[in-house]
C-alpha cells in the first residue's frame, strides 16, 4: 500500500513527498470533522429545544394553571368574607390584582407556541381574561353586605370546574408527552454518542496521518536526500550520549575512490548510481554494534561501539573491503568500488567530538593523498591539524589589520565580449605559512566558525573598492560572492543590505554565489532565504549546477538569476566525447528552466570556441577570457576595455 501514499520513490528507494491520495484522505477525515462536528452542534440545540419545549409543558403552563385556578379560589373567597364583612375591602383588591396579573402570563409570547396546540385551552384562558377584567368596576363598587357579590360569583364561578379538568388532563397529557419525549432524548442522545465518538475517531485518524507525516518530514531531515543514510545531525546525535557515557569506539571516514573522475567522465546520474551502491553495500555489511551515516556529500562515517583495539579495527576495514569487491555494471560500464578509509579512536586519539571528526578527516586525506587503502590516526598528522588551528588564530588579527589580498576575476559575456561582472576571491600571505589560497582560507574558516567575520570583512573590502570600479569601467558592473554556509539562513538580506547602503550601492551591484549542495540540504528554508533576497534586489547565481543533488521540479521554484557551471564541464570539450556531450546536456536543461549559465574554468581558446558555438548567450570565467586580477589592477583594466 505504500506506493499508494507517496508521489514518487526517491533515489534511496523510500517514499516521500506528499502524495495526492494523502491530501485526499487527509481532505475527506477533515471534511469528516466538519459534518460530524456540524451534526452534533445540531444535535445539541435539538436537546436545547427539547428542554425548552418540555419545562414549557411539563412545569410552566402546568404550574401557571395551577396558580390561576388557586387565585380564582382565594378571590371568590375573598367577594365572600367581603361580603360578610370579615376583610377589609383593600385586602379584596390585592386578590383582585393578583388574579389579574396571572391570566397575561399565560397569554404572552412565551407560551403561544405551547397553548397553540389546545385551541380550547386558549380560548378558556381568553374567557377567563375577559370576564376578569369586565369585573374590575364591580369589585371596585363591591361593600360589605351588598348583594352584588352575586353577580361576581356568578361571573367567574362556572369557569372553575372547566380549569380544574384542563388541569387534572393536562397533567395527564404531560405524562403522556414526556413518555414520548424521553424516547425522543434517547434516540438524541444515541445519536449525539455516536456522532461524538465518531468525531474522536476521525479525529484521532488525523493525527495520527499528520503524526505520520511529521516524523517522516523528520527523519528525512536527519537523513540524506540520495543515499537515504543519516546526515551529520544523526550523526552527532549518536556520538555525543557515547562521549557523555565515555564508552570507547571507533570512527571509520570512508570515501569512494575515484568518485570524482567517474563523475566527470560518465555524468552525475552514474556516479550517484555508484554512490548509491557504495552505501548500500556498506549498510548491508555493518554489525548490529556499528551506525553508519553520511554527513557530506561524498563521504561517509561508520561508528563501531567497543571497536578499540588495532586486531578489531583491522577486521572491521576488511569485512568492509570484502563487502565492496563485486564490481558494478551501470549503464554498460563495469566499475569496482575501491574504499579510501581514515580511522581515529576514542578516546585514544581524542577526546571531544569536533576533535575526532578533525582528525579523521586528516587520516582520510592522508588516505587519498598516499593513495592508501586506509590510514590509522597518528599523533603525526596533528602538524596539519596545528597549522589549520594556527590559521584560525590568526586570522582575526589578519583581518583587522586588513593582510588578507583581494583578487578578481573578470566574468565575460559571450557573445559580445563585455565584461558583467567581477568574481570575487581571497589569498592570505601568512607569515608562517606561505600564501593560503580561497579554498583552504575557506575550509578554515568552516571549520572554526570564523565564516561570517570573513564574509563581512569580505563584503566591506568590496563594497569600498565597487564604486571607484563602476567609474572607471562599466557602470552596471557587478561582484560576485560566495555565500558561506554557515550564513546561509534566514535573514541573510537583512545582514548585507545595511552595508550596500553604507557604501551608495545598489542591490543588483552584487551577485551571491550559492552552492546547490547547501542550497538543497532544506529547500523550504532555501527557498525563504532567496526569496527575501530576490526582495531586496540582490540576484543570486547557483554554483556546482550539474552536481545532480537538486529536483529540477525544486530548481523552477528557487529565484536564481543563473546557474554557474563547475570547472569540470568544461574541460576536455574541445574534442568529441563524452564531456562535450554532458556540457550539451547541461545547456539544454538550463534552457528547460529559463536560466543563463555562467562557464567557470575556460583555460583555452579550443574551449572558449566550443562554448560560443552552443549559440546560447551565457558568461564565461577563465584565463581564455581573462586573468585573474589583483584589486589594484581591476580599476585600470576596466579602463582600458572601454571603446575609444
């Protein structure tokens, strides 16, 4: 039945994004609610009129009766012992006045509806009221003694016997009534049960389909979208009780050899194929003491509960190279999935989570650096670890005194040849180190959560130098930025616009560099970022488009002015093949979604050639079309491109 209430299977072959049948479902338990709710609501005032209609029969006509004949006693009564001299006159009057006043209660509103029924009831009521008032001028003259009491006994005497069998039958008739009425509540309150209880069932159906569809939602967020492995939230999840408890274990960081290259020859479909298999395989493999989770796009981790000694690690890397020896056929080429593997133990290698993910790391790239199946942790690699920490330190110093060297890179428009936009990078002359390039500078910076002092310090340096640049050359000249993903989030615009306007620019005088990875790890907050900057003017242009992380369905909706293309697609396209073929596919998908492409890489005038013979309009990035150039230099070079 699972097919049935998902839209699509998804690459890790499990079931998600909300399928139409559920909103179906969902509609009809909803729709469920609001008829039973209606009805019992409707019930309920049925019960309401009940009571109304039956303390009208059962207690105030009958009780109202009852004290109009008492009264009609007491005067004539009254008109005798008057007579009689055995009461004062006004006493006589007080009974009068009573009488009087309880005929019209009887004859309101609040019991037509009630005396409408017994037409000869009402008509005695109306008779009796008639005759009472008609008397008011003889009581008034009535004296002690004078026979015209006569004429008031005989007035209103004969109704006496006619009121006291309307009572007597209808207290007969409420006997009657109410036996009817209290099948009537029965059948009422049977029925209000059932639509109560039935309200609570659909009721319960519905949470428990928003409950499922919640904690769905929820592990999709600790899990990745292509392999379906947990992410780096479960992971960490995981690791912290076992640090917290001080239980020993392992952490394996594992990577497909190679993932890269077959990326690039055969396509992203193949090498998330690949991918797919690699993790599957290992998932397949692992002891019920081991937890395997991806925390970035291309590698893994597997952590191995109690997994300590050297005997045990080595038995546990080689169950996972036994797992991985079959080859794969995707597509007609046949490939062999070759693991690269760092290993660090806690809590002999370290002792804090930041810490054995650090070092790890530092064996795996050991691994893939020596071309080594797998690399053990050794106090050794704590140099590299010392010169990133060191790096970290310095940095804000750097920073302040403003060390850090601003390059730019020229974006071309092809064709035509002018120059859109200045593509922003960083080097670092470290006195200790030598020159840190862009990508190291912003691997540290990640890592030691300095990313949004760097960006901000970053965008100052640009936003002072942008106006003077502008003069000199093109007006509409924009910088382009890469956004960190530390700062990716809501109210991001909010944190660059005050500085554009520091500095006179406009919004549009600046272009974000978004990768699509960071972009598609939660599209709904992705979507709420740019969204509130396509608002605020800034454009945004999406790195590693190609990567095969995104839904295209999800790409139409982002507010993306273009799509920027790694360099890897376009090298080696001068010559027939298969990255031509995959540069072609690109071209056609991007425009499938209506989006110009920006061509990073282009090194060579046989690429810069293929590229203009795509007839797309498009930027292109790359010494074909120019250098890159130190941010003194950018002023003058602009200059010279101007025509006469």
């Amino acid at each position: 039945m699972r097919p049935f209430f998902s839209s699509f299977l998804r690459a890790d072959n499990q079931y998600g994004h909300l399928h139409s049948f559920k909103l179906i479902i969902g509609g009809l338990l909803l729709l469920g609610m609001l008829i039973l709710g209606s009805g019992a609501t409707h019930t309920l005032m049925d019960i309401r009129q009940h009571n109304t209609v039956l303390e009208q029969r059962t207690y105030e006509v009958p009780w109202s009766l009852m004290q109009l004949q008492l009264e009609m006693d007491r005067f004539l009564d009254a008109v005798r012992l008057l007579r009689a001299n055995a009461i004062a006159k006004d006493e006589l009057a007080l009974r009068y006045d009573i009488l009087w006043s309880r005929i019209p209660i009887l004859l309101s509103s609040q019991f037509k509806d009630t005396l409408g029924d017994r037409p000869d009831l009402w008509l005695l009521i109306r008779q009796i009221d008639t005759r009472v008032r008609g008397l008011e001028r003889a009581v008034a003259e009535l004296q002690p003694g004078s026979p015209d009491y006569r004429f008031i006994l005989t007035e209103l005497t004969p109704y006496l016997e006619p009121l006291s069998r309307t009572v007597t039958a209808t207290m007969h008739g409420n006997v009657r009534f109410y036996a009817e009425y209290d099948q009537a509540y029965r059948k009422l309150g049977k029925q209000l049960h059932i639509q109560i209880v039935s309200l609570f069932i659909t009721l319960a159906l519905l949470l428990l389909l928003l409950f499922r569809e919640l904690r769905h939602y929820w592990i999709q967020r600790l899990r990745d979208p292509l392999t379906g492995l947990p992410n780096r939230f479960a992971l960490q999840r995981r690791m912290a009780p076992m640090i917290e408890q001080k239980t020993p274990f392992s952490v394996t960081v594992l990577e497909l050899k190679d993932l890269t290259e077959h990326h690039h020859r055969f396509g992203f479909e193949v090498a998330d194929r690949l991918l797919q298999v690699f993790c599957q395989r290992l998932q397949q493999s692992l002891q019920s003491h081991e937890f395997i989770a991806q925390p970035r796009q291309e590698g893994l981790v597997i952590l191995g509960r109690g997994v300590v000694s050297l005997e045990e690690v080595r038995a546990q890397l080689s169950r996972f190279r036994q797992a991985l020896t079959d080859k794969v056929s995707i597509d007609a080429h046949d490939f062999y999935l070759t693991p690269l593997m760092g290993v660090v133990l806690y809590p002999a290698d370290a002792d804090n989570l930041v810490d054995l993910r650090a070092r790890g790391e530092l064996a795996l790239e050991l691994c893939r650096r020596e071309r080594l199946p797998y690399v053990f942790f050794d106090p050794s690699l704590l140099k590299e670890m010392s010169r990133r920490q060191q790096l970290a330190i310095d940095l804000p110093a750097a920073l302040n005194s403003n060390a850090l060297s601003l390059q730019l890179q020229p974006l071309i428009e092809k064709p035509g040849g002018d120059c859109r936009g200045l593509q922003a990078l960083l080097s670092w002359h470290h006195p200790g180190f030598g020159i840190i390039p862009t990508t190291e500078l912003m691997r540290v910076t990640e890592q030691y959560h300095l990313s949004e002092r760097l960006f901000m310090w970053f965008l100052q340096q640009i936003c002072r130098q942008l106006p003077l640049w502008k003069v000199q050359g093109t007006p509409s000249v924009f910088v382009s930025l890469t956004v960190p993903p530390a700062l990716f989030r809501t109210g991001l615009d909010q944190t660059i616009m005050p500085v554009l306007q520091q500095y006179g620019l406009p919004a549009e005088a600046l272009v974000l560099d978004i990768n699509e990875n960071v972009a598609m790890q939660d599209t709904r907050e992705a979507l709420e970022v740019m969204q509130g900057l396509r608002a605020a003017g800034i454009r945004i242009a999406l790195t590693e488009f190609g990567s095969g992380r995104s839904a295209w369905g999800t790409l139409s909706q982002l507010p993306l002015s273009w799509l920027k293309l790694d360099a890897t697609f376009c090298s080696g396209i001068e010559r027939e093949g298969e990255p031509r073929r995959q540069l072609e596919t690109l071209f056609a998908l991007a425009g499938v979604l209506q989006q110009p492409l920006i061509c990073c890489g282009v090194d060579h005038a046989a690429e810069l050639e293929v590229l203009e013979n795509m007839g797309q309009p498009l930027l292109v990035q790359g010494d074909a079309v120019a250098e890159i150039l130190p941010a003194e230099d950018v002023g003058g070079w602009l200059k010279r491109r101007q025509p006469g």
